[in-house]
C-alpha cells in the first residue's frame, strides 16, 4: 500500500460503513416501512490540491452509501486511490445492495487536480472611454492574478492596440486579451472589453451675425455654411433652418449633430444682401500699338441688386482665376481699361460688391492678346479687274492661334483719296494708280486700310482673325463697286487656302487657325456696298471652304441693289452723313427683307449724330463740312463714333459669327431695349440709336403692299383705320419729300381725335413667336409740332376678348425725327415681346390672337402722324 | 474730337477747265454710252486738290450732256474725255455735281471753249 493509499484508505472505510438514513446499523435488521433502497452520496467536487503533471492520487472522495437492507459499496469509477491527471475529471459511483436486489444507486463527482505552477488572471470586464477621435487611448487595468499552485513569471501581456480604440460606428467595442505564463509552462488568459463611447455633443458657436449674399434674382440663398467641431467626429457641418433665405434679416438656426446622435444648437441673424453679377460684360475695345502690348477696355452694364455698392475688376490666366484685383470702383462705373495683357489669353472678372465688402455675383470674360501683320502681294489677278493690282491686308489675330480656328473677318474701305499730301492739313487726294500706293512725287499712300484696323483689333480679341484690306487701287474711279466685291472674294480664296495649307505671307502658320467656313465682312461706303455684293457673288461662283456667314455695312451706298441673301445683315445709317446724305443703305435693308423665310436676320441702325467719314481713323475730315446735312455741334465725333461702331460691330459678330450653338443677338440689335449702359458709358454718351429688326423667320402679317391695301392685310383679313384724318398707302415721296424708304407703308394723321388702327389676325396662333412688331416714324409734319417722342397705344386682343395694352413708350422711344437741316424719316422697329404679354396677361391666349391695334388717344398726343408698315410676327 | 480730326471737309477749289484734243480710241457720248472716238477730247476740271467721296462727280456740260467716267492723272486733275468735241455744245455752262446731290454742284465755266 502506498502512502496515498494509506493516507485516503480511512475515507474509502468510511463509505463501506455509512448506512443508509433511519437505519441501525447494517447487521440486517428490517427497515421501517421496509423501504430498502439505496442512498448514495457524492459531493459535487474533490480538491486534489496541486498537482504535478504526472498526476497525483486521490484516495478518499467522500462518498457515502447507505441502505437499510443491508450492507452496500460504494463503487467509482475511475476508483478512490487513481491517479489522477491535473484538470477535472469526472468520477462515477455507484453503490449497490447485493442481497436485496434493489436497483443501484449512482452520483458523480469532478475530482479537480490543479496543475503545479498554476494561476489564474482575473480581468476587468468591461472598460468604457469617452470617443476622443478616430482612435481613442484608453488605460485598461491589469488583471489580478489569483496564485494557484503558483504565480506568473515575467509580466503579463495584452493584445491592447497601440494607437488607441476606434470611434464608434455606432457601437466600438475591442476585446483586450491578456496572458501570462508560470515556470512550469503553465499558461492563463483573461479578456477586457474595450467600449468608445461618444456622449459628448459637438461644440457649435454661432457668431453674432452672419452675411450671405444673392447673386442673381432668380437665385435661392441658403444661409453661410456652419460646422461644429466634434470631440469624436471632428468637425461636422451644421443644417440650418430655414434652408432658404429671402433678402433682409432672418434668424437661422444651426444644428451640428454627430454620428451617435449627440447635437448641439445656435441661432444667428443672417442678412441676405442683393448684389448681382453685372450683365452685357463685353470687350468694348482692343488695340495693339506698334511694338506695345494689347489694350483692351471691358464695358459692362449695371448690376441689379439693393445693395450692390461698387465692382471689383480682376483678371486671371483661366475662367476659375486664380484671380488678380485691378481695380475697385464705383456703381456709377461701367468700363474698366487693362492697358497692357500680359498672357495670350486672359480672363476678366467683374465682381459685384455688397456693402461690407462683401463679394456678390460675378461675370467673366475672355480676351485675347493679340499679334498681327501685313501681307503686300504685288500684280495679282482679281476677277473683272483689268489690271494686275495688289492684295494688301492688316491682319490681327489672337495671339493664341492655337486656340482656334477662329472665324475670319475681312473690312474694305470706302472710296477716298488714296495720296496724302506732305501736310495733314489737307485732305487725301485722289490718283489713278493700279496697285496700293500712290505715285505722286511728294505724296504719300493714304493709309485706307489702316483707317478700319481698329475695328480688326477689337473683335481680334475676341476671338477673330480680322484683316482690314486696301482698295487704294480701285479707289478714284468711277464706281468699280463690283470690282471691289471680287477683291475681297480674291482675299477670301488666299485665306481659305492659307488656312488649309498654310504658308501665309503674315510670317505666321494659319493652317486650322482660320476656319473660312465661318466669314464676316464689314464695309464702309463703297466697300460697305461691295460687301453686301459679296454673297450673291459668292452664290454665283462659289470658293471651296469658304462661306460668308455676315456681312455688316457701314453708311453703304447703293448704285447696284445688291441683295445680301443667305447672310445674317446689318446696316449702319448715319444721321449727318454729308456723303451718302440720301441714307440709301435703308434700300439694302428693304430689299433684304424680302424674303421672311430666309432664316437669316437683318438689323438697321440710324445713328443720328454720325457723319460718314470718321468711321475711318483715317478720314480726317468731316463731310458734314460745316453743317452741310446738321449742325456740326450735334455730331458725336470721330471718338464716340469709332467707339459706338466698336461695341455695336463686336456686339453683332458675337451674335452672328464668334458664339456658336444657339447663339441669340443681344436685344438692342433686335430692336428690343435700348442701347447697353455699358456701350453709353464707353462711348461717353448717350446713344440714340434707332434700330430695324427682322427676325430671321417670321409672319408677314402687313407690309400694305397687298392690292387691298390698307382694308386688306397679307393674311387676308380685314384691317381698319377709324377716327384717323388720313389713313393712306404710301411710298417713298408718295408718303411725303422726307420718306425714302421705297417701301409701302399706311399714312396715319390724327387731329384731336382718337384713331384706331386695327390688323385682324383671325385667330392666328402666335404661341411659339417671340414677339409681335412694325416698323414706324414720326413724321415731317406739323401735326408733331413741339413733340419729342411719338406716344401711342398698342393693343392685342385674343379672339376670347382678353387684351393687353401698352404705351408705345413702354415698348421703344420713337423720337419725333432728329437734328438735321433735311430730316428723313427713317423707320423703326417697335417690338412686343410675347415673354412679356405672358408675364402681363397670362389670361390671353397667344394660340389664338384676334387683332393688333394701335390708338392715338394718350393725352398730350391727341394730334399727330406717322408712317407704319411691316406688321410681323418674329418666329426666331 | 480726336486730335486726328482737321476739321471740315473742303471744297474742291475750281481753277479752270480744260479742253485738249486727245489720242483715243473711245470716249463718251455724253448720254451714257462709250462709243468710238471720232474727234476726242480731254475735258481737265483743274482744282487744288480732289479728294475722294462715296459718290462719283460727273460733269454736266450744257442742258443735256453728262459725263461720268473720270480718271486722276495728276494731282488735281478731274479728267473726263468726250468721244467728239463738235458735240459738245460750245458756250454752254459746265458744272460738276456728286450723285444726285444738288448741294455738291460746282460751277465750273460759265461758258464751255471748245477747241477748232
């Protein structure tokens, strides 16, 4: 018997001898009630204390089995006095009586053996931080170590993260495991949780007084972004309420809430301030001096707004800036003046200010600096001239020719003197010479071409190769009109093939800078007449790749009637023209509108206070001489003259030529609104500009030049002229001396009554026109005596009975004729816009218009006349 | 103004008027038309100097006659050659006039030579 077997051996004794409850002994005396059945009893757990790997015995388990029957053993399996291994094992007794017969009884026991060098760790459970970022350290406790049989040697590690616990999203939650080992190799663990937890509301401070600005009236404001920072999240943008802000004071809400929810709240005044983007932002001028850099002036017009108080002039190498202030300035200014561009290509920005300093809207513009150069080629061959002659063109282009192709632009000059004597005192003389120059000894060649290179500078920076070519050897001959038309179709064929081929004579590759598939043509007197002949020309005897897109004249004459078909038109009258005084670039314009379907514009200017030279920088001398068609202290001068055909010219090829897509012209070209304060502001006066516009589609609804005329309209209906003293079809100096327009037109006289003139329209659907017009003039009569301006009504009516009635003054200022010693009466166009119908009526019904009137009946007009005709509905 | 402005223009300043017989093949008629010289004549409107307009001088000598077709050959020469100088009619007024502009008439002899 070994030791440990001595040693438990008692206790095994003493589960032989354990009897069953109630019973006396176990000798076999009879049980009460004679219950015979067996108690067993185990207990739940036996300490076998440290224990070495090998295992140890265990002797005595302690369990007792008693019976009344009669002796009972208890018997275990694995036994009393096994050896048992370290950990827990289960141990099952049974005990059974073997006289009795009774069932046995059964119970079991976990002997627990701990492994020598044992312990255990005892973590903290869970340990909760306070989200301090992304990752968050957190101190997390040792665990204690409860010594069993033995205790850790070294330290205890942890899993822990080094650089802290993650935020929560939503829940953060790390499981820390620690462990240690004893020296018998004995190894224990315990794990802590690691919760983040983010309770804190983020931090959000209102400042006293917000500001915000709208910068278009059309634009909803939503109050400044607001952030709050939070401890956890970092910094978190803030709703406000209300999201969308009307001008004035509101007080706005923020709030700045977490990811877990946390939100924080503040309220502050916002003052919304109106301080739009200036409109019409343009390049109202360029000029490249000899050896200087490129000038360019900017024009814009007001900003709307309340509160706009000045702009802000900048300028950047792209559309988004980076942005160089220039200038700031007053609301009163509209023109800014960069006098020297230092890139090829330049943004311009004008910044609306607010009070406060405070920026609003914002327009931007490009600008191109510019290059440029003359070609001289000497004995060419034009079509129908009969000698050889020159082609001489200065040319100006945007320096950044690889940005293009741009469109091109050809100018030609009227006929002038082409030798300038040794004194500029007097004027160009004329000689007959067959090239560019002049040969009189003593003389020099007037620069003819050089008097129109503004006009190729200015639209050159906005995107044009222009050249200004000489005419100087078709000029001082009797007409030659159609002559000067094949020059410029003889430069347009050199342009096309140099822009496919290259090898200009500009010292400058044009190949696929020039697209000539895209051609404006502007001319000045005769030229401005051989332009006009250019399309038709063109039509007849077509040059590959190159189409004539438009063709704008200035102060034309008329000897051949050329008709400028397929070609957006435009034509410049010059109220104090002592050259061409009869105006006949009205006749162009008329004859031009002849066909409504043609898809092309036409526009008519009368510029009362212009002469006919001094379009030119070059013709110095005024032909109005003094006072020959006005009085020469009416005349705008060369300046304002130069400047208002810059701007109006610019304004024309970006609308018909430079902008591609659904490029619209500006509404003063169309006759509609007047004249751009920013145009005013650069010319340095206020234009009176009276404008003709015929929509590239459109309805002829009257010209009176049907047979029925004026009882019958071009639709067939039934007009009607009541209350009128005189209501007759005219022309030209049937209507009286002072009417040259070769146009049928309705006479209209009112003597202290009320006229009405009615157009029925029978219904016509006007849904899809932009807007209803005619054309009118006040006229030579004293029946205007003392006026200023014409005042009528102007009505339409739906075939339902809703109207709308207007003053004429609310449509367009028709001025009671101008200065000048023999007034002519050149019409305008006044135009209803159909937008603005809608807008004033939106009861009447443009599907189906009844009839269009006017009404002489506005007090202080209850006398007058006027000359109307072509009654149109604009379709685009 | 501009400093580029000289201010009005000047009328041309008649000095005399011309008239030389002339080696050519053609010249006008006076009513339009270039017909064969038969005995041409130059018709010199000398002034100080010509500047040049939109619209085209013509000379109208007499009641009936107009000639249109000019030439510079020198300075201050407006030159017109007539196809036979027997049509001209000799004694009659000559004047130059810009286009229909009656107010750019010029007299320029009150009484045309004609040369034998």
């Amino acid at each position: 018997m070994n030791v440990a077997a001595a040693f438990f051996a008692p206790l095994v004794l003493a589960a032989l001898l354990t009897l069953a409850p109630g019973c006396e002994g176990g000798d076999g005396d009879a049980c009460p009630d004679g219950d015979v059945s067996i108690a067993l009893e185990c207990p739940t757990e036996v300490d076998a204390g440290c224990v070495p790997e090998a295992g140890a015995v265990v002797g005595d388990f302690g369990v007792e089995a008693r019976s009344c029957g009669g002796v009972v053993e208890a018997v275990c399996d694995p036994a009393e006095g096994s050896t048992f291994a370290p950990g827990e094992t289960t141990v099952t007794c049974e005990a059974r009586d073997a006289t009795s017969g009774e069932p046995p009884a059964t119970c079991e026991l976990t002997v627990v053996a701990r492994p020598e060098g044992s312990f255990s760790l005892r973590c903290h459970e869970r340990v909760s931080v306070e989200c301090q970022g992304s990752l968050t350290p957190a101190d997390v406790p040792l665990p204690e170590v409860v010594a069993l049989c033995g205790s850790p040697t070294g330290s205890i590690a942890s899993d822990a993260p080094a650089g802290g616990y993650p935020a929560p999203a939503p829940t953060s939650e790390t499981t820390v495991t620690f462990s240690a080992a004893s020296a018998t190799g004995y190894e224990a663990t315990c794990a802590t949780v690691v919760e983040v937890v983010d309770t804190a509301a983020p931090e959000l401070t209102c400042p006293a007084a917000l500001t915000a600005v709208r910068t278009s009236a059309d634009a909803a404001v939503a109050p400044p972004a607001l952030a709050g920072l939070d401890q956890c999240g970092g910094e978190r943008a803030a709703t406000a309420a209300p999201a969308a802000l009307a001008r004035g004071t509101s007080t706005v809400t923020y709030t700045a809430a977490d990811a877990a929810g946390n939100a924080t709240s503040c309220s502050t005044p916002v003052t919304v301030l109106d301080a739009f983007a200036v409109t019409g932002l343009r390049v109202a001028s360029a000029s490249l001096p000899p050896g200087g850099a490129t000038k360019v002036s900017l024009a814009w017009d007001p900003a709307g707004g309340d509160d706009a108080v000045g702009y802000r002039v900048e300028r950047g190498p792209g559309p988004d800036g980076p942005w160089e202030a220039l200038d700031t300035v007053g609301l009163e200014a509209l023109v800014h003046t960069d006098p020297a561009l230092a890139d090829d290509v330049t943004y311009y920005r004008v910044v609306t200010l607010a009070a406060g300093g405070v920026d609003g809207g914002a327009a931007t513009l490009r600008a191109y600096a510019l290059a440029g150069g003359t070609y001289d080629l000497r004995d060419q061959r034009v079509p129908t001239v009969t000698f050889a002659t020159t082609l001489y063109g200065v040319a100006r282009h945007p320096r950044a020719l690889a940005d293009g192709p741009f469109p091109l632009v050809l100018l030609l000059h009227g006929n002038h003197g082409n030798c300038r004597p040794p004194s500029l005192a007097w004027d160009d003389e004329c000689s007959e010479t067959t090239d560019h120059d002049c040969h009189w000894w003593g003389y020099t060649t007037t620069p003819n071409a050089e008097g129109l290179v503004y006009l190729a500078e200015t639209l050159a920076a906005q995107g044009v190769v222009a050249a200004s070519l000489s005419g100087n050897a078709l000029n001082c001959r009797d007409d030659y009109i159609g002559e000067r038309a094949e020059l410029v179709i003889e430069h347009l064929r050199r342009w096309a093939g140099w822009a496919t081929a290259g090898g200009s004579p500009l010292g400058v590759d044009l190949a696929g800078a020039v697209d000539t598939t895209r051609v404006g043509l502007v001319g000045h007197s005769r030229g401005g007449e051989a332009v006009a002949l250019v399309p038709s020309r063109l039509a007849a005897t077509p040059v590959a790749g190159v189409t004539v897109a438009s063709v704008f004249s200035i102060a034309p004459t008329d000897y051949h009637g050329p008709v400028p078909d397929g070609v957006e038109y435009a034509v410049l009258l010059p109220g104090c023209d002592g050259d061409v005084y009869t105006l006949e670039g009205m006749h162009i314009y008329d004859r031009a509108l002849a066909d409504p379907a043609a898809g092309v514009a036409r526009s008519q200017v009368f510029f009362p206070r212009a002469n006919h030279n001094f379009f030119s920088t070059e013709w110095r001398f005024d032909d109005n001489g003094w006072g020959l068609v006005c009085a020469t202290s009416v005349e705008a001068g060369d300046v304002a003259q130069q400047r208002m055909l810059e701007a109006t010219l610019g304004a024309w090829f970006q609308g018909t030529l430079i902008a591609t897509g659904t490029a619209a012209l500006e509404g003063f070209l169309q006759a509609q609104g007047p004249t751009p304060p920013g145009i005013d502001a650069w010319v340095g006066t206020s234009l009176d500009l009276r404008w003709s516009h015929a929509a590239g589609s459109r309805l002829v609804i009257d010209d009176l030049s049907d047979d029925r005329a004026p009882a019958m309209n071009l639709l067939g209906l039934p007009n009607a002229f009541t209350g009128f003293t005189t209501a007759r079809v005219c022309s030209e100096a049937g209507c009286d001396t002072s009417f040259p327009h070769r146009r049928t037109a309705v006479l209209l006289s009112w003597e202290e009554a009320a006229g009405v003139a009615t157009w029925s329209l029978g219904g016509l659907d006007a849904s899809a026109g932009e807007a209803l017009s005619f054309r009118v003039v006040s006229r030579n009569s004293g029946l205007n005596a003392g006026l200023e301006a014409q005042e009528f009504l102007v009505r339409l009516r739906d075939t339902g009975g809703a109207e709308i009635e207007v003053l004429l003054s609310s449509l367009a200022r028709v001025p009671h004729l101008y200065q000048a010693y023999n007034q002519r009466e050149v019409l305008q166009t006044v135009r209803l816009p159909l937008d603005e119908v809608r807008a004033l009526s939106p009861e009447l019904d443009l599907g189906a218009l009844g009839e269009l009137e006017i009404e002489t009946s506005v007090a202080g007009h209850e006398s007058g006349s006027v000359i109307l005709t072509d009654v149109e509905l604009a379709i685009e | 103004m501009s400093d580029r402005v000289r201010g009005p223009a000047a009328t041309p300043e008649i000095r005399r008027l011309e008239v030389n017989p002339v080696d050519a093949v053609e010249g006008e008629d006076g009513r339009g038309q270039m017909v064969p010289a038969r005995r041409p004549v130059t018709l010199d409107v000398i002034a100080d100097a010509w500047p040049g307009r939109a619209l085209d001088p013509a000379l109208h000598v007499g009641q009936e006659l107009v000639f249109t077709r000019y030439r510079h050959p020198g300075p201050g020469v407006l030159r017109f050659v007539a196809a036979d100088a027997d049509a001209l009619p000799a004694g009659e007024p000559v004047f130059l006039q810009w286009g229909d502009d009656a107010r750019s008439r010029l007299e320029v002899s009150a009484s045309l030579e004609v040369p034998q």
